[in-house]
C-alpha cells in the first residue's frame, strides 16, 4: 500500500506503525458520570467496518507525524490521508 | 454408511458405485430449536456435539456459502495445547484430547497426526519463558518437554544452530501436538452432524436477527425468515458484522493472515517447527508442500488478500530459521480473516439478548480449537451455563478487568 502524506507525497507503507480506529483521538471526558463506560467503550469496542474505515497510522520512519487514513477495508485502497492534529482540531479538540 | 476399510474393499469390486453424498441439501424448515450460524468449523462441531453429546433435536446450520468455506479452509492445519494462562490452557487441552480421538468419534479420516510441535529458544531469557509455559502446560494435563540445543540438532539437523543474531539454544517440544487435514475436519463433523439430524443448509446467508423485547426469536435470511428457540454465532472473521445486526458492539478487529504453501518436495521437515525470534511456523503436508506463515498484516482487514511487506517478513523468517527453503519455489499464497480481539483470547459466552450466543475473538488460534470450541458452545447453548473448560471466555471480560492476554500485549488487536 502507498499511503499519501499530506506533507511528503506518497510513501510506502511499511515506514508507517498501525496504531487503529481513529475513534481514539475522541477520548472521553474522564471526571463525566459516565466515565468508566465510556472508557470501557473507548478502549475495547470497535466498529470494525468492512468498508471505509478512519484510522491512525504514525510515520514511524518518517516525520513521526500522526496521520489519519481513510480506507477501504475490502479493497485496502486509500480514498484521503490527513494531518491527525488538523483532524482533531475539526473534532474539537485542543490539541 | 460407515465407512472402514471392508466398504473400500467392497466399493472397489463393485466400482465405487455405492458411494453416496454424505449429506442432503435440504429447503429450510420454518423454525428450529436451535439455528447455529456459521458452517465452517466450529459451527459445524456445535452442531455435532449439541447433536450427539447433548442429544437435542431440530437443529439447522446455516452458511452463506459452502461449508468448511472460510478459515477451516484457509488455515495452516496446526494442532496444539502450549498456551500459559488458566483462562486458555484447559479448553485447548481439551481439544487436543478430542483431536486424539476425533476420527473414531466421527468414522471419518481427518488425518490427525501428532507429529510433535517444537518452538525454538534463542537466549537463556527465552528459555526460562519457556520452561515456565512448559510448567503451566504440564499443571493443566498437557505434555512439555524442554530440548537442549543437541537434542534439537538430533530432531532438525538442518536448521541454522550458528546464526549470529538468533543462534538456537532448544526448545519446548509437545509430541501430542501436529497437525490435521483441514478440509476433514469440515466434512467429518458436517457428515456426522448430518447423520445425527442436523439440517445443514448452505448458500443461506443470516441478513438479521428478529429480536423482541431482548429475546431472540428467529433470523431473517437470503432464503427467507426461519424461527429459532436459541441462536448460536460462530463465525470468526466477521463477528462485527453479524453480531453489529444484533446491535451488539464487539471487542474486535478483524485482520487478515496470509499463508504460504510451497511445491511438493521429499519428506523433510519432521513436525511442526516455530521460530522463536521473529513470527514463523512451518511444518509439512502429506504431500510434501511445505506450509508455513506468520504475522497478520497488522491493519483492519476484509480483503482476504494481504500485501507485500508481510510476505518479505514471514520469508525472511524461514531463510534465517533453516537457510535450505530458499532453493523451494513458492507454489500458493493466501489470506483468511481473523476475528483479534482485545487480548488476544476468544469468546464463548451468552450475549445481553436472550437467545443469542456468541462464538468468536480466534485471533489466529481457531483452528486447533474446533473440537473444544464446539463442544463448550454446544455446553452453553444446551445448558445456559459455560463448559468447565471456557469459563473465562467471557464478553465482559474487558469490564470486569478479567483479560486473558498471554502476550501481555495490551488492548493492541493487531500485537497479539
């Protein structure tokens, strides 16, 4: 697979580390009422699909930035790659 | 029929003309006791053991393809009990004590051979690693021997004893393990299934659950509605997908594992062998192809193909174990889904929908589980409690902080 990095162009995607869904970066609020569940959710549970699928890859033997890939898991192909941060931050995240 | 060597003595005068199809492809009915979805093996060894151990009746498998169509067919056929943890050891004792007596249990050939499976030590920490596993194997009824180097040497004189890097130190050998034809396993236990009173209806494909007021109460399927007083899922590889119809979310990933088979060659390779410093297994088919594999690919996986780099690492594992396989030409390759779950240990547990029964997290273990998988799925869904065996293997585990995780590797599907 060729992932295309927003900042390097296509690379090869033994230089990236599969870390996951990129539901990770949503982690949840740790002092809610709620939160022993919605750890639990965020740490084990998965949506799995078989189909289009966000998730975190890290440029290891790169840059070392965090991207988020969309893929297609049938089919491997890669339909958008970004920044992780910049996709946080669209998600409300501070940092 | 029963088959013994007298029938192929007989068929053989009269031409093989008495053989008959050893199942019969029947219209679903519109309702059964219990509906086991999933006719590869595990499914189908629930059908049998529900069948002929727990004597229950109106029993249908339902697979969306052929049977034995997935991962009982896409495996590299090893049998074995050499795990550590109380969690996992004693159901896959258990299954190797079926294995044992698989084939006069079912009157089916399903060339069980223990030909011994040897994990290699590279260090003196390795070692230690494996004399306690070795220990956990002998306290739970299995068998373990640790091998110095010169008795390695005596059983595999061709492996590379004087690599730099990852010279070969001994191993952890269990003569009871080996391996199974894959396919038998498959057709044995739909054979005896069928000869039991199980409906085995393939090309069925469950598009979803009828569910009211938390009770399962029937699937909707390809050909039609069918009714059901217990659900039992087993279809590993695409649990989410099935159980996602349920409403349930699972602790899973699904992943792709590729395996390789070269040509045929003279027997070389005397059991089961495992690489103890990268991820490799090889051992050799009756034909004479040596099967091998390795890592899964490492990414959420549907594809049942995987990629290159895998393919460079799994071989490069085989040319630094035993240098010799690089003058074999590679015949086949391919990939199967894995179902990975949370710590790398499967499920056989009730589901929060009454009715419904899971079956599922194999990683890469499932195949040498078959028998004890679908003995303890039969236990839970005859008796709505868990076969002595699979105690542990619950749903809530993550929950309850009761993880089953041999590596130690953490809640990284794709690290165990």
């Amino acid at each position: 697979m060729i992932i295309n990095h927003p900042l390097l162009g296509p690379r090869d995607a033994q230089e990236f580390v599969y870390l996951g869904d990129a539901s990770l970066i949503d982690r949840p609020d740790a002092s809610g009422e709620t939160a022993l569940d919605d750890f639990h959710d965020y740490l084990y549970l998965r949506d799995n699909p078989a189909g289009s699928h966000k998730e975190l890859w890290f440029h290891e033997q790169g840059d070392r930035s965090w991207l988020v890939v969309t893929r297609d898991t049938r089919t491997h192909e890669i339909t958008h790659v970004e920044l992780a941060f910049e996709y946080a931050k669209r998600r409300g995240r501070d940092k | 029929m029963r088959y013994s060597a007298l029938r192929i003595l007989l068929e053989g005068i009269r031409g093989h003309t008495g053989w008959k199809p050893v199942w019969r492809d029947p219209a679903p009915q519109p309702d059964y006791d219990y509906i086991i979805v999933g006719g590869g093996g595990h499914g189908l060894a629930t059908a049998h053991y529900l069948a002929k151990i727990y004597k229950k009746a109106r029993i249908a498998v339902l697979e969306k393809g052929w049977i034995g169509g997935g991962n009982v067919g896409r495996n590299t056929t090893i049998i074995r009990s050499n795990y550590l943890l109380d969690g996992n050891e004693p159901l896959y004792e258990f299954a190797l004590k079926l294995w044992e007596g698989l084939e006069q249990d079912l009157n089916y050939n399903a060339m069980v051979s223990q030909r011994g499976i040897l994990n290699l030590c590279h260090s003196d920490a390795q070692r230690d690693a494996f004399r306690r596993r070795g220990n956990a194997m002998i306290l739970n009824g299995a068998d373990a021997e640790l091998l110095d180097q010169h008795q390695v040497r005596e059983m595999a004189p061709f492996l590379d004893f004087e690599n730099a890097r990852f010279p070969i130190k001994g191993g952890l050998l269990q003569r009871r393990g080996g391996t199974v034809r894959h396919d038998a396993v498959a057709w044995g236990y739909a054979r005896s299934a069928y000869s039991h009173g199980v409906d085995i209806i393939q090309n069925c494909e469950v598009t979803g659950f009828k569910i009211e007021k938390g009770l399962v109460k029937g699937v909707e399927t390809s050909r039609g509605y069918i009714g059901a007083k217990k659900v039992g899922v087993a279809v590993a590889g695409s649990s989410s997908r099935v159980m996602a119809m349920a409403g349930l979310h699972l602790p899973i990933e699904s992943h792709v594992l590729q395996a390789f088979v070269s040509e045929g060659l003279k027997p070389l390779i005397p059991g089961v062998i495992t690489f103890g410093a990268g991820h490799f297994y090889i051992s050799q088919s009756d034909k004479g192809g040596l099967v091998f594999g390795g890592d899964i690919d490492g990414y959420n996986s549907y594809a049942q193909r995987g990629n290159l780099p895998v393919v460079e690492d799994v071989l490069e594992g085989g040319m630094a174990l035993m240098p010799m396989i690089g003058r074999a030409r590679l015949l086949r390759m391919w990939g199967g889904l894995m179902d990975m779950s949370m710590d790398g240990s499967p499920f056989i547990d009730k589901t929060p929908i009454e009715g419904l029964y899971f079956n599922g997290g194999w990683c890469y273990g499932g195949f040498k589980a078959t028998p004890a998988s679908g003995y303890a799925f039969a236990h839970l869904l005859a008796t709505d409690a868990p076969h002595e065996t699979a105690t542990e293997l619950r749903l809530d585990r993550f929950r309850a902080g009761a993880m089953i995780d041999e590596k130690g590797a953490g809640a990284q599907p794709n690290l165990h």
